[in-house]
C-alpha cells in the first residue's frame, strides 16, 4: 500500500512540474544590429579582432539594467542570442567587414596571420533606470590597436553613447541599445582604422 501511495505522488508531481515547465514562455532572444561604417580607402592590413573584455554584470546572455543604487539587474524573458562577449565581437567583425576598408578581418587567431589586432573592453551596456522615468540605453567601450607582431599599442580611445528608449517596452529599449551601440561602435572603427592608416604609412 504505501509503495503504491509513493507512485501516485510521484505520478502527480511529475505531471505538475512538468505542466509548469510546458506553461513557461521560451525568452524572446535579440541581437545586435551591425552599425554602418562609412566607406573609405582601403587599408592594407590584416586585422585580429580579439573577444571583448566585460565589466562586472555583463559576463552574461542576459540583457542588463541599471537602478537606483548602481544595482544590476537583467530583463526577465529576453536574452540575448549569446553571451554578450562574443556577441559584440561577431558584431563588430561583420562591421568591419562590411565596411570593405580592411583586407581580412577575422576574430579567430587560428584563421590567419593578423598584422594588427583590436582588443575592446565594455564597461556598459545596458538600460539605465536610475534617473525614473524612461529608460536610457548607455554603452561605453575602450579599444586599442596594436601591431600584432611586437604588441606596440598604436592607440587607444573610449567612445559612449546613450539613447532614450521612446517607450518601457522591450522593442523600444532593444531599439535604443543598438543605436547606442551603434554610435560608440563607429567611433572605435573609424579611430581605429584611422590608426592603423598612420601605423602604414609610418613603415618604410
């Protein structure tokens, strides 16, 4: 009797909690809109990307939020389609590429021999709460060229954006994160580009 009374609980259970996971709504997953990089002369180099380095919070594929106090928090039922790592790396690569200035760009050193290298560091993306109201989509990240060869750093810069989202939505706030992005994103290509131009022309 009471191994029959065991079996029937345990039937239910299972048919509870697995009711609750079919009833649990898959997260909707975003990615980063590929900024557009103005055209140029083309740039002979062959150029690393290498994978982002992250500030606290945002070793994630969670999409961050910034409240009152400097606390962190993450959207419920969104992420992003990776870890936001290797998320930023592939997108700035596309864009590089897209661009046509570059002759290769690769993110895996196994690929090829790079010239040069970009290394990026992101200190914020997220949605900012803090100040009430709407949200307000921030991303600041730092970069620095280097000769691939001798690791001389050829330069280095910081580029920030933020953008309103024009409602609390999801949409809205994923919206404004890649126009921020996209914004800060440009300035490093085209600064960074810029540097390996001069670093070219410098060499016998």
């Amino acid at each position: 009797m009471r191994s029959t009374l065991l079996a029937v609980v345990a039937i239910a259970l299972t048919a509870c909690f697995g009711g609750l996971e079919r009833d649990t709504p898959e997260p909707a997953v975003y990615r980063l809109a590929v900024p557009e990089i103005p055209p140029g002369a083309p740039i002979a180099a062959d150029l690393l990307v290498l994978q982002p380095a992250l500030a606290p919070g945002l070793a994630t594929n969670r999409i961050a939020t910034v409240w009152p106090g400097n606390r962190i928090d993450y959207y419920a039922g969104a992420i992003w389609g990776d870890d936001l790592a290797p998320l930023v790396q592939a997108t700035l690569v596309e864009a590089i590429r897209s661009a046509g200035r570059i002759k290769v760009v690769e993110a895996d050193p196994g690929y090829f021999r790079a010239t040069h290298v970009l290394g990026v560091e992101v200190a914020r993306l997220e949605a900012d709460y803090s100040a009430g109201g709407l949200p307000v989509a921030r991303v600041t990240m730092s970069a620095t060229v280097a000769r691939s060869g001798d690791r001389k750093a050829l330069a280095t810069m910081t580029a920030a954006a933020e953008t309103a989202a024009g409602a609390n939505t999801l949409g809205a706030v994923i919206a404004a994160l890649d126009d921020a992005f996209g914004k800060a994103a440009s300035e490093i290509i085209t600064r960074a580009d810029d540097a390996l131009v001069a670093d070219l022309a410098s060499q016998p």
